[in-house]
C-alpha cells in the first residue's frame, strides 16, 4: 500500500460509484448475516470474525501477492496503511471520508467513516469533538436520533462551547420526548443568544407537548384509580349478594369475570355508584339455535320487564306468532348438577342470581327462553343436561 503522502488518486465520480457500490455491498453482506443466523446456525460469538470477512471491517490488509475483489482494490485508494502513517493521519483520512459522503448524502457510509476515524484514539479532545459531532449529524440524517443525541453529547463533554453539538442536542432531545433535556438545552443556547428563532420555537413546541403528556398521563392515572374502584366497588357488592360462580377463584381473578363472548366481551358486570349491579347476559332461544344479548342488565329488573323489552317488536325468526311475554317460559341451567330450573318472571334479577341452584359462567347470566307447553319446550326439559353454548 502506498503512504498518505503517496496515495492514489481518484475522481469524484469514481469515488460516488464506488461509495454507491459499497453501500449496496453492506445491504448485502448485512442480509446475508441474518439469513445465516437463522438458516445456518451463525454463532452469536463469532460476529466479529464475520463482519471482519468484509472489506470495510477489515482490521488486517491482505497478505503480499493474495487475490483483492474489486471492492477491495477500491477501498484501498480509500484507507491508508497504518504501518505507515500515524494515528493522526489516518483518522484525518476517514474523516476526510466522512465529510465526503456527507457532502453526498451517503449517511450510512459517513457514519462508518467516522468510526473509523475515532477508533485510532486520537487524543487531542477538540478534534474528537469534531468527529463526534459529525457522526452525530449523519445518525440524525438516518433518523437515529439516539445515537446522534449520544454523540453530540460527547463532543460537547469534550468542547462545552460547541454550538453545533448543543443545539443537535436539543434537537434529538425533543424529537425523542426528553423534554427536560430539550428545555434545558434550548435555556442553555438562549442564554447566549436570546433572539436564536429556531431555540425559542423549539423550546415552545417542547414545552406544549410535555403540558400536554403530562395532561394524557393524569388523565390515564385518573382513569386507572375510577377503574380499580369501581372494581373493588363490583367485587363488594358480589360478595354481599353471595353470588356464586362456577369458576371458584372468580372474585379474586378479574379475568374470570370477564365474558368470553364476542358482543360482551368488553361488557364485565359492573356495580354503579348506588352499587347496582350491571350484568352481561344472553338469551337463547334453543327452537331457533339463534341468541339476543343484552351488555348491561340492571339486577334491578324483573325478568317479566325483560321479556316485555325484548319482544317489544316481534321476533323475526318468529314465524308462528308464539314469542310474547306472556307466552313464554324463562329457564337457567346449574351446569354443575346438569339441571335445568325455572324462572318466576316476578322476581328480580338480583334475586334469581341469588338462588342456591343459580350459577354464573365466564362473568355472564344466560337464560332460556321458550313458548309454553310447546313441544320445543318438552324436548328441552327432557333433555338431561342442556349445553349452554357460550363458546
């Protein structure tokens, strides 16, 4: 290899082609990692030794007389060897590189320029400022602003005067939500600057998101603190009422109360204010295979209120003019004896879930609606267990 002093010397549009080469050799070589990984067991311990495999890694030039890729033979017009050039050298030619792609817009290539340049462990802390603040802007280019923020950090740990490292700061600070590092940072260049346009909007607009966080995050909090009690608000009620549930760990495993099916499922009984509880139910009608459901049932109602609510207008598969209030039967089935009971539609819906035979499933009430002594009605009951078909 030649010295820098010596280097060889290529055209801008050689240099684009290979650069623009380079940048689809790295998609490539990078896609062909991954797929290793996964196809042919790429040890994680080994990733070094992979990514050295590609020329703009290589740590060791090739041995005197060894074969070079085209890539290869480029990018040795691009690096300097290091037996005889000093740290300095090198990094400058790196950086030389990175302005380069920066200059033309090849982000990713500019920042691996100056990583490389950093990576010689130039000491003089000025210009490793410099260096940081540059990759910085090209991550801030490629949207990674994490990074960019990092590195402009750094340059301004080691130059605490760099403007351009304080407001890239800023900018990555607000972008990525860190409000407090954004205002503090924009206080910082408007205490030199008091008139800087782009520091006041920038601190303004930060300053309106983070009221405004701050609002959505009491709002959420609040939210959480009304849903815990009402919670705690149903549970207290349940266990005064003595409900009992199929699943035993019902009152201690909220998602037990919550019903499984689709038009309820966002449904769970709830107590309200006054403690009244607010069931999801569903009626099935075992002559039509079909169901009505109903999100929240007041226990307050009677069922004969239901009845009369549910067949206000008739009932479409109804084709015999059999489903009215006062023609009907209402049953519920205890699951766990396999027996069907009868509902008195007099009665509350509080007081029929209080039943010793009256069970509650996946957080729901389900009932049984028929028309008197017809014969859909015997064939239920003689039926020695009824599925409820709640799945």
């Amino acid at each position: 290899m030649e010295t820098c002093s010596k280097k060889t010397k290529i055209s801008d549009k050689e240099r684009l082609a290979l650069a623009a080469q380079l940048d689809k050799d790295l998609d490539q070589f990078i896609d062909s990692l991954e797929k290793r990984r996964y196809t042919e067991g790429w040890p994680e311990d080994r990733w070094e030794e992979e990514m050295a495999k590609h020329p703009f890694f290589m740590r060791k030039a090739p041995e005197p007389g060894e074969e070079l890729s085209p890539l290869m033979e480029g990018l040795q017009q691009l690096k300097y060897d290091p037996a005889e050039n000093t740290a300095q050298e090198l990094a400058e030619a790196y950086k030389d590189d990175g302005k380069f792609y920066m200059q033309h817009k090849i982000f990713r290539l500019a920042v691996l320029s100056y990583t490389e340049a950093l990576s010689f462990g130039v000491t003089d802390p000025e210009y490793k400022a410099v260096l940081y603040n540059n990759r910085s802007a090209a991550n801030y280019f490629l949207k990674n602003y994490r990074s960019a923020m990092i590195d402009a950090q750094k340059a301004l740990d080691l130059k605490p005067d760099y403007d351009k490292a304080l407001w890239r700061v800023a900018q990555c600070a607000g972008i990525l939500d860190k409000f407090d590092v954004c205002i503090e940072r924009c206080d910082e260049i408007l205490q030199k600057d008091p008139t800087n346009s782009l520091a006041l909007d920038l601190r303004k607009s930060t300053l309106a998101k983070k009221v405004a966080q701050e609002r959505d995050a009491r709002k959420v909090a609040q939210l959480e603190r009304r849903k815990q009690e009402q919670l705690e608000r149903t549970l207290d009620a349940l266990k005064k009422r003595e409900v009992q549930f199929e699943e035993r760990d019902a009152l201690t495993n909220e998602k037990r109360l919550k019903p499984r099916l689709a038009p309820l499922e966002d449904f769970m009984v709830k107590a309200d204010s006054n403690g009244v509880l607010h069931w999801p139910t569903v009626f099935c009608y075992p002559q039509f295979l079909s169901t009505d459901f109903q999100q929240q049932l007041s226990e307050e109602c009677t069922m004969e209120d239901v009845l009369i609510n549910l067949f206000e207008e008739p009932l479409e598969l109804d084709k015999e003019g059999e489903y009215f209030p006062h023609k009907l039967n209402v049953y519920y089935e205890n699951r766990l004896a396999g027996r069907v009971h009868k509902v008195d539609i007099k009665k509350a819906i509080k007081d029929i879930v209080r039943e010793k035979t009256f069970y509650v499933y996946d957080g729901t009430l389900a009932f049984f609606i028929l028309p008197k002594d017809s014969k859909y009605e015997t064939e239920f009951l003689n039926q020695t267990r009824v599925p409820l078909r709640l799945k």
